[in-house]
C-alpha cells in the first residue's frame, strides 16, 4: 500500500502509466549512483541484501542485468528500465483494467 501512495502523485486513488512510468524514472535515479544515465552491474549489486534469493547479491544483480538490458551492451538505460518496468505493471493490475488502484495493491 506505501508504493501504491508514493506511485499516486495526484493522490486521485489511481496510478496510471504516467505515474507508474514517474516512479520507475525515480527508482532509476537512486540505482544511477553516478548519476552517467547507466545502471551498471554495480550499481545494482550495491543496491542488493547480501542473501537476496539464496543466490546472494550477486546473482540477483545480473539476472536484472540480463532482464532488463534490451541491446546486450551490459548496461541499463533509463528507456530500458522504463521498459522493463511497464511490463511488470501487469503483475500488479489483478483487475487488468490497465490502471493501478489501491485493491490492486491489496492481498490477493
């Protein structure tokens, strides 16, 4: 419910792609610890718990890598996150109505 609030900016009880898209630039900002505009395998294994997934912080860092780097140069664009992120929003809309609303977001 606290990511649904922090995605709703205009607090109208729905996040649409314009917010959603809003929150995932803000999430990449805060990975681009050097602010060059990439996230690079650092920057995500900095970003990890240790123990994440059994497979270590490591690990988890280059399967997002590997998922979200569209042209293979082993870096993260913003697009590519964006991108990345757009397609997850699918998990949250149960409803599949193509917004985000705070049921969405409930148990379930």
């Amino acid at each position: 419910m606290d990511k649904f609030r922090l995605l709703d900016k205009n607090n109208d009880g729905v996040v649409d792609k314009d917010e959603y898209d809003a929150g995932a630039r803000a999430q990449f900002a805060q990975l681009d610890a050097n602010h060059d505009g990439w996230v690079t395998l650092d920057e995500l294994r900095a970003s990890q718990d240790p123990n994440a997934g059994g497979i270590g912080a490591d690990g988890m860092a280059r399967q997002q890598l590997e998922a979200m780097d569209l042209d293979g140069d082993n870096l993260i664009s913003e697009d590519e996150f964006v991108a990345f992120a757009d397609q997850s929003i699918a998990t949250f809309d149960k409803d599949g109505d193509g917004v985000l609303t705070s049921r969405d977001f409930g148990p379930g």
